[in-house]
C-alpha cells in the first residue's frame, strides 16, 4: 500500500508540484530532497532550505523556517508587522526571489506556524495563491513527537496537516517505503511493526533482550522527563574528581521576556561543569562547526581575554573548541533588542529528554520508556538507533509503542493517496512539464551550463564544507551592501564573527572592506595602542598564534569601545 519509488517522487517534484514527502526512517527522504536540491541548483533555481528545528535545519545546510519566513516565535502577524517585514533588506531579497521552499522535518512544525509562512510568501509575493504560489515541499514523519503547544492544546490543533495552509498547498503524498538502510536489523521490522501498529510479541521480546545487552561504556540516556535527566547528570556529574566550573548566564532586558526565554532555552541559567563532563550543544553555529544536539566531552578550561574561563569541548567526530557564550534575544519590531539571555550554549548530556533527541542519530542508547507521557515517545527514541545491537531498553509501559491515533489515521490516509498518485504518474512523461516548470522559475535550460554548474556541485558534493560556503554567504550580504549587525542577524551569527569573516575574505580573497571603516577616529586610537602594546611584548597580551588579545586594547580606549568596534578597526591598523 502506498508504495512510491523514489524516481517517481523526483519526476512530481521536478514538475513543480507542492508535495509532501514522507516514509519510515531509512526510506530515503534525506536523500531524495539531496538530488532535488542539486538538480534546481544546477539549473539555478532559488531554493530555500528549512526545517523547523535547528538540528534538522543542519542535515542539509539550511537554517530554521522560523528565521527564513521571519516569523520567529510568534504566533500571529498583523498587517503592520508585515509592512516592517518587507522594510527589512534581507528578508525582503530572499522572500521575493524564492521560487521553492523545502521545509523538512515538518512533524514539529505547528499548525498555526504553517499557517504564517502561508500569509508572508502571499504578502511578499503579492499574490492569493498557496505560498504565494511557488513550489513547497514538506517532508517528514507525523509518527514522531507532535509540536509543542500550549498546555491545553489538543494535538489536532498542533499538527500542521489539520491547518488551512496544509489544505490550500494541495500536496501530492509521495510515501517512500523503500529501504536504503544497510544490514536488515530487526529494529526496521520493530519500527515498521509500531508504524502499523502491529505489534508481535516476538518483537516485545526482542526488546526485551536488550535490557541485559552491553553496549559499552560511551553511549546516551534517553529519558521521558525532564527531572529524571537531570538527576542522572548531576549524579554523573558529582562522581568526577575535578575541580568545578559555574558559568551563570548574562540576562537583560524586560523582565518578563527574560523569563519566557529562560524556558524556551535548553541551556541552563547556571551551569556547572568539569573536565570529562559529557555535554551537548544547544545552539546552532555552523561556522564553528556545532549545532543544536552536538554531543560532545569537557576536555580542559582556557583562560580568556573576554570572557575569563571558557570550556574546551572534544566533538564526537574529533574536533576540539573553545566555546563561548551564546545569546537568545528578543528583538521589537524595529530590530532592536528588548530582552537578552547570555551563556555557554550547552547542557550537560549524560542523559537527555526523548524530545531534545528527535532529529539526532546515535550510535548506542540506554532507553527508559516506563513513564511514556505522551504517544509516539517510544517509536521516536527507538528510531534514533540503527541497530538492535546498540540499544539497552530498561522499561516499557503499556502504552509506550502507542502512536497518537490522529498521526494513524493521517498515515493510514497518506498511503492511499501516495498509491493513488502513484498509479496516476508512474509511466507518464513529465518532460514538458519539467522544463516549463524551470522556466518559470527563471533558471537556465542549456545544457552546457547545467553541465558545468553540475561539475561544480559534484566538486563541493552539493553540500559545500561550512566554513567556505559561510565565507561566500557573507561576502554575498556585504556586497549587496548590508551592514555588518545586518549579515549578522541574517545568518544567525555574532557580529563578532561577521568581522572576523570580513578579515579573512580581505585577506584570502582580496576583497575591498573599506566601506565598513568605523571612521579614521576609531582607526587611529587602536592604531595608537595596538604599536604601544606591540612595543611592550607583554605575554598576556598575545594568543599563541601570535595575535594581539582584545581585552588589553579595549581597556586603553576612552571613551570605551565596544569589542566588536575594536575587532573592527584592527582591520584597518596596518
């Protein structure tokens, strides 16, 4: 039932129609969207690459659905928030361009968030159609964690396929079925089982096996609450013979924001950490390298010229960093910022919620569902594995392989529609339709420049590394002639970072900054005491690359520059 390949989902995509994408894990949806994305990008289609969390919005380079439509966490817009929408540059570029949108992870994204990215691309794009007519594909899986909500929500008010948004798009189901994960573990059979709802005691069984299983020491707790996950981390995190280390968290602004984003940030107001401490990132930042759901280990504590002490963490795939502090914000309609939370973006990782995990894939867990709150908790921890091997499930309750029962009957109804579009498209020849469809979109139809835009992709493996492909996204922004807090707020980074970007592309690429020269006044002061303290070759002064610290020159200023001014300037001392 319900059957679709692959290369039929690929042909209604290419011929431009709104489509939802969906299937059990390891059906491909990852890797469908990839050659998607390429084939527009070779053709220069605009696509605009989103998900609805941070971690998902990494798999394929994207940045989150709240940031891209600029609706972030509110959850209604007025006409004259609209209008400040379109007076913000960056916003308004990316809107208009856009041809296709690609939200992934749609599960998690709730109805009424759906229904705001409807009404802004109908604003930008000055038109009633859905989305305001350009091409949007959803994908993801309903079976796993409905968005959260308010307390009292019901679930059909959260899902996104219950909104009058879902309604207007008109998406053809395309349900992936086919498997592409290696090795048939009998964890796919399990998944598939609890999909269906059809559940064996054979497989209950072989779940049950697992709680005597070794699966070594390094592996992640998944629990269902909160307070448990805590427990577990401060335990783990007292049995270290280390010294410890409290980061409290910087807050500002009105009082009451304040408090509404100290509980919607995963890191803690004050976090206590030691060296071997097991931590997990709670931010996104590419151009570092971590993103929301990096796991990683407290390897040593480095003294800082900004911010004092920071701690140094070794990243499950090697890299090691000094991570410093992050800042959630609220900003007002004119952009300015009303409240501010301040800290080192992690958490301690011993153990964490099922909730925080969606979206990761780990290696080997610890698993408790005996206290499931909520249906489908227990098919989305166990998704998170690849094997039976690597899991250890400590309890089961009665209701946890449940799924919510609205999620079934969506599913139920999602394959027949898959098989109805199936039947209809299998055999019939898109042709036409594919090139129609990429003329509409303005991009190009020769062959020998998607030939040559195809080498390119194949080069960079679509995905280009993050550190060059954030280097051209800011040099993008800066010629367009954005200002620096601008490009900052458009790619989610510090404005710190935006000018150590604009450092590197003068230096690598030659490019000429000179429109963002703070002004001679600011030059000549730090250049002043950058020779003074280069003079005095004080130890303190330098990092071991040989550079100069901040700190020592923002103290000699007066009046008292800020350090992004600082950072700044120092690109224009010779």
């Amino acid at each position: 039932m319900g059957h679709m390949k692959q290369e039929t989902a690929l042909k209604l995509l290419k011929a431009g129609e709104n489509v939802f994408l969906t299937g059990s894990a390891g059906a491909g949806k990852t890797y469908t969207l990839n050659q998607y994305i390429n084939y527009l990008k070779a053709r220069k289609v605009p696509v605009a690459i989103t998900a609805s969390t941070g971690i998902a919005a990494t798999h394929m380079n994207g940045m989150t659905i709240h940031t891209w439509a600029g609706i972030g966490i509110k959850d209604a817009l007025s006409d004259d928030d609209l209008k400040r929408m379109k007076e913000r540059k960056y916003l308004k570029e990316h809107l208009e361009n856009a041809q296709v949108l690609i939200i992934d992870e749609i599960s998690m994204l709730h109805a009424k968030q759906l229904n705001l990215v409807n009404k802004v691309l109908k604003y930008f794009k000055e038109s009633e159609e859905a989305f305001g007519g350009i091409q949007v594909i959803a994908a993801g899986d309903f079976f796993q964690l409905p968005p959260v909500g308010k307390n009292d929500e019901r679930n059909r008010d959260k899902f996104c396929f219950m909104s009058e948004a879902w309604v207007e798009a008109k998406f053809r189901v395309c349900y992936l079925t086919e498997q592409h994960r290696q090795g048939n573990d009998y964890l796919n059979d399990i998944l598939n089982a609890i999909r269906g709802q059809s559940i064996t005691p054979e497989h209950l069984q072989a779940l049950k096996q697992t709680r005597s299983q070794n699966i070594g020491e390094t592996f992640t707790r998944l629990y269902t609450h909160n307070m448990d996950v805590d427990s577990i981390n401060f335990k783990h995190l007292n049995e270290i013979d280390q010294e410890s280390r409290q980061f409290d968290a910087q807050c500002d602004g009105n009082a009451k924001l304040v408090e509404t984003l100290k509980s919607s940030v995963r890191a803690p107001e004050n976090l206590t950490l030691k060296k071997h401490a097991k931590v997990m990132f709670v931010k996104n930042n590419f151009d570092l390298g971590y993103i929301n759901g990096s796991l990683g280990e407290v390897i040593a504590f480095e003294e800082d010229d900004e911010y004092g002490v920071l701690p140094k963490v070794k990243l499950t795939d090697g890299t090691t960093l000094t991570v410093e502090p992050e800042t959630w914000s609220v900003d007002n309609d004119e952009g300015k910022t009303i409240a501010s939370f301040q800290q080192i973006p992690l958490r301690l990782a011993w153990a964490i919620t099922i909730h925080k995990s969606q979206g990761m894939t780990l290696e080997q867990a610890e698993i408790n569902l005996a206290n499931t709150f909520e249906k489908g908790q227990g098919y989305v921890a166990l998704s998170r594995l690849k094997t039976l091997n690597g899991l250890k499930l400590l309890g089961l309750n009665d209701q946890a392989l449940e799924l919510d029962s609205l999620a079934i009957k969506a599913d139920r109804r999602f394959q027949e529609l898959s098989a109805e579009a199936d039947e209809h498209f299998a055999e019939a020849d898109f042709t036409a339709q594919h090139k129609a469809f990429i003329r509409h979109c303005g991009g190009t139809l020769n062959e020998y420049e998607i030939e040559r835009n195809e080498k390119k992709l194949a080069k960079t493996g679509g995905k280009q590394n993050y550190a060059s492909a954030t280097l051209d996204e800011t040099r993008a922004l800066f010629e367009d002639g954005y200002e620096i807090p601008d490009i900052a707020q458009e790619r989610g980074l510090t404005p710190a970072t935006i000018i150590n970007h604009l450092g590197r592309l003068q230096k690598e690429q030659g490019l000429d900054i000179s429109v963002a020269n703070p002004g001679e006044e600011a030059v000549e002061q730090v250049r002043k005491i950058y020779k003074r303290l280069s003079k005095r070759q004080e130890a303190g002064h330098f990092n071991d690359d040989g550079s100069i610290k901040l700190r020592p020159i923002v103290e000699l200023t007066s009046p008292r520059m800020g350090y992004d001014q600082v950072r700044l300037a120092l690109l224009f001392v010779e």
